[in-house]
C-alpha cells in the first residue's frame, strides 16, 4: 500500500464512519499521512482524528477509536496504535507494502506524487525585478501545477538573458494592481561580494537559488560545479546516472526490474530445474530509502502549498544520500546468478531513477543519464 492508496484508505474509514452514524461530519477531501513523529510508532501516522473531532463534538481520541475498526484488518495494514491526544499509527504490511510502492512509481514514472486532475485552485505569483525571486516563483508555479492548481507567474520587472541562460520565464512583466502584492521575496543575491549566479549556468545556477530556503542567503559560488560528494546537486545527479546505469547493466546481464521483495533466498528458477541456489542477504540499506521514496508526494504537496522549492530540493539530496549505498547491492556479484531479489532491487533503483528525474524537471534542472 502507498502513502496515496493509505490515504484513500483513511478517507474511506471515515466516509464508513459517517455512513454507519458513528460520526456526523464531512468527509474531508484529503487526508495527510507521514511518518511518525516523536511517540508515534509503525510505518505511518494521520492526524485526521484532530481534524475531524470539533466538527464531530467529540476528542480527537474518541473519533481516533471510532475510526480503528475501520483500518484494522484492511489489506496491506497489520495494525493500528492510538498515541498522543489521537494520532492513528498504522503499521502496514511491509513486503506487500514495499512492492506496491514501487510498483507505484514505475506506474507514475517521473510524475509520481502529481495530483490526478485538478483542484480548482487558482492561484497568481507576483514577484519584483529580481532573479532569485522570479526564479523561485517559476519553480513554485510547476509545483502547483504539479498538484492541479492552475498558476500564473508574473513579475515587476524581467531581464531577457534569466531566459537564454536559466531558462526562466513568467507570464507577464509589470506593476500589479494594488490588490495583488508582490507574494514572492526571498533574499535576493548580495548585490556586492557575491558572484553572478548566471555564470553558473543553468543547473547548478537554478540549484544554486533553489536549494536554500527563501529566508536564506544564496551562495552562487562555483561550489555548485565541482563533481564531489560535497556538492548536493553532484550528489544528486549522481544517484540519478547509478540508477540509470543500473538498467542498463542489467540489460547486458539478460534481466529486467520486476518489484517484489528486495532480500531473497531460495532456488534460482533461472537455471535449468532451478539447480541454482541464490542468497541475496538484505544490507538494511533498501528500508531508509523506501522511507523517503514513499514521502515524495506529501514533500511535493508541501512544497508546493508554501511556494517552497527548497523543500523539494532538500529531499532530492535525502533521496540521492539514501540510494547511492543501495545501489551497489543491485546487480550481482561474481558468478551470481539474477534472482528474484536482484529484479526487485533493479525495480527499487529505476523508481530512484523516476523520482530523482521528476524532481529536478520540477525544479527546471537537467537529469543526465550519464555522468
């Protein structure tokens, strides 16, 4: 089950709820879930016992267990926990749980966390003549687009050459009417003492006003160039081209990806009369980023409710750190024969592979297959 399927499946607990008279409130349209915080246990935690008990006339705790016998013994959840004042804490199960995610994504490919049609918002982004802002501005109208609102981007003032060399653009350039204020300001570059971000180029220039959040200053040094491990934007780009050369080396090797459990033993129906045996051990390498995979779309739906491109490219570099040691256990090794294990690890690579190329495109930067 996907963080989106549980979501849904939350939803529907309460439209059960509600069907059966145990509680008189609207089914909202959405339900959040995310990890556990502090207290929290299991794979995922909802918050949506507090939204609904003052409009239900009831605790948060009390329409937390009305709500369990609704979760309990749906397919792919083990378990439901009360904590706090009534969070819901559902453990799924994990190798179902596992697959479907990444079954999800290759589904979804680089749109995977996008919203299924639009929302009915409208929303208009207007910044000053500055090319940080404008930058974030265009980043934050693809999230928002990327999550059915409908956006337009405009600006006090533009410079032709933010488009030849970052590639941005707005949808109009001049003064707002006095009831639509500037509603994009981070700090722009230091007008003295930095250097221009244009001579960055495109990627690492975008990467340079994107990843910091707006209340911080940017560096726009030619640290952002350098092809090392302490480059977030290298590191990045990296995991992507592994991911990619990942498929491609196991097209030489005669396998494809298919999703399944990442850690196997057992008999290798690949050699003849499945005389090979095959151990693939688990490296406990596969859970941190599946974690972080499952939490693109709510980072993406946040990202994109706070005009935010920076929480966007902060998980990218979660994401990248989290698949760079898995992917050295996804092809095999020696004389090993392709299990079932490795097809499901290729499987959890080209979902890397997926998120990190739809990322950067939302955030205007190039994801090269080869590095």
């Amino acid at each position: 089950m996907t963080p989106v399927e549980l979501s849904r499946t939350v939803l529907h607990a309460v439209r059960r709820a509600v069907d059966a008279g145990e509680l008189s409130v609207a089914v909202p349209t959405r339900a959040v879930v995310a990890p556990p915080g502090p207290g929290g246990c299991g794979d995922y935690a909802s918050s949506i016992a507090l939204q609904l008990a003052r409009p239900a006339g009831q605790t948060p705790f009390q329409v937390a267990e009305v709500l369990r016998p609704y979760l309990v013994g749906t397919d792919g959840i083990t378990d439901v926990v009360l904590t706090g004042p009534g969070f819901l804490n559902i453990s799924l199960d994990r190798d179902a749980s596992d697959a479907g995610l990444v079954r999800e994504i290759l589904r979804r490919g680089d749109r995977y966390g996008y919203a299924d049609q639009p929302d009915g918002r409208v929303v208009q982004l207007h910044c000053p003549h500055d090319l940080r802002a404008v930058v974030v501005a265009e980043a934050s109208a693809r999230l928002l687009r990327s999550q059915g609102a409908l956006v337009r981007v405009t600006a006090e003032g533009f410079e032709d050459v933010w488009t030849c060399v970052l590639g941005v653009r707005v949808d109009a350039v001049g003064h707002a009417p006095a009831e639509l204020p500037v509603n994009v300001r981070p700090v722009p570059v230091p007008a003295h003492g930095a250097a221009d971000p244009l001579s960055l180029g495109r990627d690492a220039g975008r990467w340079a006003l994107l990843h910091p959040a707006a209340h911080d200053r940017p560096r726009t040094g030619d640290e952002h160039l350098v092809q090392r491990e302490s480059n977030p934007l290298f590191r990045v780009r990296y995991a992507h081209a592994r991911a990619r050369a990942a498929t491609r080396n196991a097209a030489d090797l005669g396998f494809t990806a298919e999703p399944g459990p990442v850690d196997e033993t057992g008999s290798d129906t690949s050699t003849p009369a499945g005389t090979g045996t095959v151990t693939a051990p688990g490296t406990g390498t596969e859970q941190p980023l599946l974690a972080a995979l499952a939490d693109h779309p709510r980072v993406l739906a946040a990202a994109a409710d706070h005009r935010a491109p920076d929480r966007l490219a902060r998980h990218l570099v979660a994401v990248a750190d989290a698949a760079l040691p898995f992917l050295l256990t996804v092809l095999p090794r020696g004389g090993e024969k392709p299990s079932a294990a490795h097809r499901a690890r290729l499987a959890l690579a080209e979902a890397v592979g997926a998120v990190l190329a739809g990322g950067l495109a939302l955030l205007g930067i190039d994801a090269p297959d080869h590095l």
